[in-house]
C-alpha cells in the first residue's frame, strides 16, 4: 500500500475480519506463491489457464466452516490487535488496502 495522508493502519483486523473470507487473487500473486510460499497455494481455487488465471483465496476453498475473516488473519495474543500470518506474501487486493481515505471511511477503518 502507499502511504496515504490522514491513513495509519491501527491494526484493529476490521479489513480481514469482515468480508475478507473469500480474497480474489491475481496472476501476480500464484506465481509469487509458487515461487515462494508454496503452502499459500492449499487456500487458493484457480480458474482460468496459465497466462490469464486468476483465483479466490479462503477458509471455504480449503474445505473449512463458512466465515467472514480471512484465513490467514490471527490475534495478537492479550491485545486488541492482529496480524497477517503471509504478510510478505498477502494477496494484491490486501496490498492496495484501503485505496483512499473515502475507502477507508466507507468501510469503517478506523485508521482515518
């Protein structure tokens, strides 16, 4: 993400833990995760051929119970916080978030 003026992630999980179950993936992100983190990949259903694919990432493709979080999100323990379990590997869509401080608003980040 860049840096966004008025934006300091807090990281309170509201990104990852509401609607953040199902993450749609790029081409960009499988080739990072077959070069580098493998083990990324049991979370991700491909569609498309080589060249073109694109995917989703979530509990529910890996065959758990249907939630909202993301399956890689975990709590810090003791504290109100969390963190990203690949977060040098997360997807391109968790890369670029938020996109702006309306985006920030719109989804109740209280990072703004």
């Amino acid at each position: 993400m860049d840096d966004i003026p008025g934006f300091r992630c807090t990281s309170c999980g509201t990104c990852c833990l509401e609607g953040a179950a199902r993450l749609q993936v790029t081409e960009d992100d499988i080739a990072l995760w077959q070069d580098q983190a493998p083990h990324i990949l049991e979370f991700v259903r491909l569609s498309g051929r080589k060249g073109q694919r694109t995917g989703e990432m979530g509990r529910s493709v890996h065959g758990g119970a249907e939630t909202t979080r993301c399956v890689w999100i975990k709590k810090f323990p003791g504290r109100d916080q969390y963190y990203c379990r690949i977060y040098p590997w997360r997807p391109r869509v968790c890369r670029r978030y938020p996109t702006s401080i309306e985006h920030a608003r719109f989804t109740d980040c209280p990072g703004v």
